[in-house]
C-alpha cells in the first residue's frame, strides 16, 4: 500500500475510531509496510492536538459580559420596531425648517390665480371642442353626400343610333372638318345582366379612304376601317 | 452535571419553544450554552479575537429573529453554527461593505487577568513531563497552522475534529455532500502533517 493511499486509510479511521474494521486494515497495512507506522503515529498526535484545542477555547474572554451584551442587543432589537415607528410619528410631526422661509399667504394667492387661470382655460377648451365635434360632424354628412353621388351608377348607353364623323387621319392635317358622317349602331348583348358600359368615346374615327365623297347614309361596322 | 440535575435542565428544544412563547430569559440560557462554542469556531476559521466577537454576537441575534424559522428546535446548535460558519466565512467581505466595526474591549479580559492566566499555563507546563511537554508545543503551533489551511479545509476541520460535530451536521453546515466534507477533513490532517512536521 502506498503513502497516499495509507493516509486514506487512516483520515477513515480517525473519522471512526470505534470502528473495528478499519482499525484492523491500518494494523494490517503497518505490519506489510512497517515504514508507515510514524505516519499513523503522527496522524494520532495532531488528531489529539485538535480536540485538545476543544477544551482550551479562545483565551481571554469575559463570558458573562459577552452574554450580556448580547442580551442587551437583543432586547434592543426587539423593541427597535415600535421605537422606531414612534421615532418617525415624531419627526414627521416637527415642524420642518422650510416651513419658515416662505410667505403662506402669497403663496395662496399664487395658487388661487392659477388655479382661476385654469378654470377659464378649461372653459375656452370645453367650447372649441364642441364647436370642433358639430364641423366634423357636418363635415362628414357632406363627404358621404358626394360619394354617394359619385357611386350613382350611370345609365347604359341605349340602343340606336350613335353619330361618328370621319376625318382625315393624316399627320400632315389638322384637325380638319369631318369630311363624312356614318351612323353606328349601338346594340346591348342579349339576355342576363348587363355589364357596366364604359363611357363612350366622344369619337369614333373611321378611315374610309382619300377624301372624294362618301355617302353620309352608308352605315358602318365599329372598329372597321377601310383601305 | 448529575443525573438529576441532567433531568432538570431544560434541552435546547424546550428552551426554543419558551424563547418563542416570548421569554427571553431562555433564549439567555441558550446563549449561555453556545457562546464559548460559537466564539470558538468563529476564531478559529478568523483567527481574530475581536471579529469572532462580533460574528458570535451577530450570530445569536440573527438567530433569535430567525427563531420561527428553524424546523426542528432540538437542532438549535447545529443550526446556530451554521449561522456563525457562514457568518464567519464572509466576514471579510461584508465588512468591507458594512458600517462601523463594534467595539469588544469590555468583552476581552484585560491584561492582568491574561497574564494571571499565562503564568497559571507556565506553572502547570514546568510540572509536565516532557510529552505533555511536546503535546502542549504543538497545540500551541497548531493554531497558526490551521490559519494557513484553505478556507473549506479549515471550516470542516474545525467543525468536526475540534467541536466533534458530527459529519452530517457538517455537511449540513457548510452545504456540502458527506463525502465531501471526508475529502476536506482529509486534506486538512495531510497539510496540518506538512506545517507541523518540526513537532511531530
């Protein structure tokens, strides 16, 4: 058995020493390796050193007055609480030092002012708020007035006739004066719902040809041009 | 102490339950008993008279305002140790932090009554023969040498091979497993060898 491995053994030991067993395993280990028999044997001084150190205490000391001052401190404690909710009623009812260095009456008229400042001020407010609910109220009843107008859905375009002029489509031109009129026949799809009708264009624009006379009661295809 | 007088004296979980039924005179009687040993651990995981003082003072304190909080009140003293253990181990922090240092003067006797009793010791060490002589020299080195031992070390040497409190109650103590407070105690006696190698 090695050192460290006795020295184990033996903290074991001292830990129990009524225990029988393990006081056998040291005994066996020392006649194995009669070397480590100093180290058992310094092992048990110091163990004896340390609970001689038990009896011995701290030297020096006044026990009684030491139980007395801890006494003295714990009844001091125990009345720490109510002492010191007394000691704050005190010093809340002292007078402060401030309370000294102002002038109580201006002050009261300072705030009584501003306090009447205050009031008016609520007042102007109170009525400009009404006066800003009635506008946006009314401002609202309007704008719904519009839409609902804007919503209103158009009629659709009715059937007949629609006029289409034809003009000369060359760059070179302005505008010029219709040289031709066609009619165009407008017709609604048959059955179901009719679908929204997009606005009409203002023109229709037909090229028929060069310029040398048409006959304004020829009827015409929409969308059809000529050569 | 007789066995009667054993009989009539009140245990520490008699003494709890009066202490909380508001009388303070048993919380004095178990000041009484615990002071000498809760001063004890303190100075020695301290190393100053002083500051084991204060700790043991803090510590009766703390545990009479903590009273209803202990469970079982026959285990007062392991519990009162427990408070001057962890106490003691943070000394040196919280004082860094703390208000002013108290003053113990009047608990410490002064130096005639020290020097009464080192001529008491003196007298008593000339009649020894020469291994109690020995014994008494070491005992003497041991204090300085348990000072030296690392904090975990020193508590549980302390605890269980000075006050022989059990080892449950250590690991209860210092919040450690059985076995580690084993390997701590270990330690300690292997370093304890080391320092005192000259008196062995």
């Amino acid at each position: 058995m090695n050192r460290e491995t006795f020295e184990q053994l033996v903290s074991q030991w001292l830990d129990n020493p009524a225990d029988d067993h393990l006081r056998r395993r040291v005994e066996q280990a020392i006649s194995d390796s009669p070397e480590l028999l100093s180290d058992r044997r310094h092992a048990e001084l110091i163990e004896q050193a340390l609970h001689a150190a038990r009896a011995k205490g701290p030297a020096g000391v006044d026990w009684r007055r030491l139980r007395s001052r801890i006494m003295s401190q714990l009844r001091h404690a125990d009345a720490a609480p109510a002492r010191d909710d007394a000691r704050l009623d005190e010093l809340l009812a002292r007078p402060t030092r401030l309370e000294a260095r102002i002038d109580w009456t201006r002050f009261q008229q300072r705030v009584s002012q501003r306090v009447a400042e205050a009031a008016r001020m609520r007042v102007v407010t109170l009525r400009l708020r009404r006066v800003g609910a009635v506008a946006g109220m009314l401002a609202t009843a309007a704008a719904l007035v519009v839409v609902a107008l804007l919503l209103r859905e158009r009629p659709a375009a009715p059937e007949g006739f629609a006029q289409v002029r034809v003009v000369d489509a060359s760059a070179s031109a302005q505008p010029a004066p219709p040289s031709a009129f066609a009619s165009v026949r407008v017709s609604r799809p048959a059955g179901g719902a009719v679908e929204p009708v997009r606005p009409a264009e203002p023109e229709f624009f037909l090229y028929i040809g060069p310029a040398g006379g048409v006959d304004a009661s020829a009827s015409a295809g929409v969308g059809e041009t000529g050569a | 102490m007789t066995a009667t007088a054993a009989a009539l004296t009140p245990s520490d979980e008699e003494l709890v339950r009066r202490t909380r039924a508001g009388r303070l005179s048993a919380f004095d009687e178990l000041v009484e008993r615990y002071q000498r040993r809760a001063t004890s651990v303190s100075y020695r995981l301290l190393g100053n008279l002083h500051d084991a003082l204060e700790v043991c003072q803090e510590a009766f304190v703390r545990a009479y305002r903590g009273l209803d909080g202990l469970d079982d009140a026959g285990r007062f003293g392991p519990w009162l140790l427990r408070i001057v253990t962890n106490l003691s181990l943070n000394y040196r922090r919280d004082r860094a932090v703390g208000g002013p240092k108290l003053s113990f003067e009047d608990c410490i006797l002064d130096g005639d009554a020290r020097r009464e009793e080192r001529v008491a010791l003196a007298a008593h060490s000339s009649e020894m023969p020469g291994a109690e002589l020995a014994a008494d020299e070491l005992a003497e080195r041991l204090e300085s040498a348990l000072a030296r031992l690392p904090q975990q070390q020193r508590a549980a040497l302390v605890l269980f091979s000075i006050e022989q409190v059990p080892q449950k109650d250590v690991a209860e103590i210092l919040g450690l497993s059985i076995e580690a407070v084993k390997w701590h105690v270990f330690q300690a006696r292997k370093k304890l060898k080391e320092l005192l190698a000259d008196y062995l």
